[in-house]
C-alpha cells in the first residue's frame, strides 16, 4: 500500500489527524510495513527450565513486553518471574485454595489479578507484591478472568453460572452478569471496552453492556459445552468453540450467526483470532489444528503432526506464526500461512497446557503438568 495516499484516506475520516502530525503517521505505517516484510526465520532454543511451584501450575502469562511472566498453581499462589534471567521476582500468598485463572493488566503491566477456588479474585502490584484488593461475592471457584483493555476493570468467570466485573480503582463490584443455566468457563472484553462475552457449558455465548451490565445477545446454537469465545480486534466478530467439534463465527453487533467452521473430527478446546482479526486458529482433541480465513471463512491450513489433543492455540502478535500446546508433551510452531510445522519444541516429561508468545515474537513460554516452566529464545 502506498502509505502517503493511505493516511491520506484515514485523514478524511478521523479529526485526530491534523496536518501538523500527518508526517509522524506515514513514517509509522511505513515502519508497521517495514517490520511487516522482515523475513524472520528465527529458531527457538531453550533458555531455562523452572521448577515453579511445589503442587502442579494451573497457568502461565506474559506481560505486554514479555519482561515478566506469571504462573498460578494448586498450591495456592501466584508467582512473578523475570523472563530475562529466569529469576523469581516475588509470591503472591493470601488465597485459600487454588490460583487458577491470571491476568496482567496489558498494556500496563503493573497490576496482576488472580482468580482462585476459594471464591475471592485478588487484585496485586506487579513491583512490590501488594495487595490491593480482595474481590468477594461469587458463590463457588472462579475458573476465569480478564481486565478490560482500559484497566479499569477486572471480570471474574466462575462455576457459580454468573460473571462479575469489579472496579480496580475502587475495589468494589460493579454489576453482576447473570442469565447463564451453567458454569462460566470464558469471558472476555472487546478492544474499545463496553461489550463482554461469557462462554458457558449451557452451550451459549452472551453478549453484554459492560455500562449496565445488560444482556445484549445470546448466541444459540451450539450443541455442546463452549471451550472458548474471543472478540476481533475491531469488536465486529466474535468467534466461539465447543465441544460440540465446531467453531462458529458471528456479527458482534447483532449477535446473529454468520458462519460454522467445521472440519474438525472432535472437540474444540481453544480458538483465537490473530491480531487484525483476518485469520481464526482452532485447537481440538482430535490431535489437529485449522486456520480458516475470517473474511471467506474458508480453511487455509490444517496443522498436522502432533500425536495427542491440542488444548491451546495463539498467533504471535505480528500474525504470521501459530504455537500449539498438546497432551503428547510437545509444543509447536507454525507457518500461519501454508501451516508447515517450523519447529517442535520438546523436553516436557508430560502434557502442555499453557503457551504464550511475548509482543516481539522472540520469546515463548510454556507450562506443562509435569510442573515446569520453559522459556524459549
């Protein structure tokens, strides 16, 4: 694209650029295009091996940066690790039961949040450890969790059927979302910060007004239990997964279904969009992953070789390379486009459940239930 008639284009749309900043804008699109180009054939090698916790880990997360990382476990605490020395930075302690679900503030990153199974979310400095706050209400294990993109608030998923969203400044709920006839499993806000979409084990997906806390849609017509439901970047799509061996796409302003992504030959335990929201990534049990173009919704790769089910899936932020988490203890690396496995990573001694690439792309974490951490350069 040429970047000067670009801009120009955007120009015409959006009041924010003025002429005085017009030039600060072609020189970043001709940047984003530059890096876009890079030909990266980068090799992962592993960089450390963490014995985290004593009782297995539940989860592991980055940072925006990919400076630190977090990982939740069955023995109750939430620990903060620098990812460049592989060093412990500090322990989060104070639930009483499992830390299942975590969460960095990203962009920010200066405060974590850590969803257990005594009920509570707790929300913490990433720098000193401090608790801030305790978030008290749900009637049973919070097994989910996500802040919005403003960080401003925090939303907790939990077996209870509801969904709370709490206010971080304040320390206090907000509203709880209640509608669903079964356990919250996943959630997750848009970009711009004013939807929130539960997934449940009901088989639907809900749709609601972070404001008032109203349900805006359910989306009705999977035949199992939801694994994973995640909005587009630009808010316009929502994609769900289940059980029931099919993905779904859908009008996030409507709620109406636009498409079923099938081909899978068992359930689907995770899905994602890339960045730009172009393409769609699914994980199922069936030892395989797919990605299906979100315009055509066509599938333009399926991602063969792993030997046991896949249960999680992400595009690195540029969007060009897919990781896979699997149960045959490997994790791996793909060609988002052609879906060419580009690099097998192995040493865990049992199933990968976490895998998580930093912003740049050049570093992945995985977490496995032989209870270690792996950071890859």
């Amino acid at each position: 694209t040429d970047a000067i008639a670009l801009v120009e284009e955007i120009g015409k749309g959006e009041p924010l650029i003025t002429a005085s900043c017009k030039e600060h804008i072609i020189h970043l699109v001709q940047r984003l295009q530059e890096k876009l180009a890079e030909k990266e054939d980068h090799k992962f090698h592993l960089f450390k091996v963490l014995r985290a916790h004593i009782l297995p880990l539940t989860n592991v997360a980055f940072n925006k940066s990919g400076s630190r990382f977090i990982t939740g476990s069955y023995d109750r605490t939430c620990k903060v690790w620098d990812t460049a020395s592989g060093e412990e930075l500090r322990t989060l302690e104070g639930h009483g039961n499992v830390v299942y679900a975590i969460a960095f503030n990203n962009p920010y990153g200066d405060k974590i949040a850590t969803g257990s199974f005594d009920k509570t979310c707790k929300l913490w400095s990433t720098e000193t450890g401090k608790c801030y706050h305790t978030f008290r209400g749900h009637s049973a294990e919070i097994v989910c969790l996500s802040f919005n993109l403003q960080s401003t608030l925090v939303a907790t998923g939990s077996m209870d059927t509801t969904a709370k969203l709490w206010d971080i400044e304040k320390g206090e709920e907000v509203v709880t979302l209640s509608g669903h006839s079964a356990e919250i499993i996943a959630l997750s806000f848009n970009t711009t910060g004013d939807r929130i979409i539960t997934g449940s084990f009901d088989h639907t997906v809900t749709v609601w007004d972070v404001g008032t806390g109203r349900m805006l849609h359910t989306l009705t017509g999977h035949r199992g239990e939801i694994s994973s439901a995640q909005f587009n970047w630009d808010c316009s799509l929502i994609v769900t997964g289940s059980m029931d061996k099919t993905c779904m796409l859908w009008n996030a302003m409507t709620g109406t279904h636009i498409a079923t992504l099938t081909g899978h030959s068992d359930e689907i335990l995770d899905v994602c969009f890339d960045y730009a929201g172009q393409r769609i990534a699914t994980a199922s049990a069936d030892g395989s992953s797919r990605v299906y173009n979100a315009e055509t919704k066509e599938c333009i790769a399926k991602l063969e070789g792993h030997g046991g089910e896949i249960s999680k899936v992400c595009f690195n932020p540029k969007g060009n390379r897919i990781l896979t988490a699997s149960s045959d203890k490997t994790a791996r690396l793909w060609d988002a486009a052609t879906g060419h496995c580009l690099q097998i990573l192995e040493g865990h001694t049992d199933e990968i459940f976490s895998c998580a690439f930093n912003y740049k792309g050049n570093i992945i974490i995985t977490g496995s239930k032989d209870n270690t951490c792996r950071i890859w350069h």
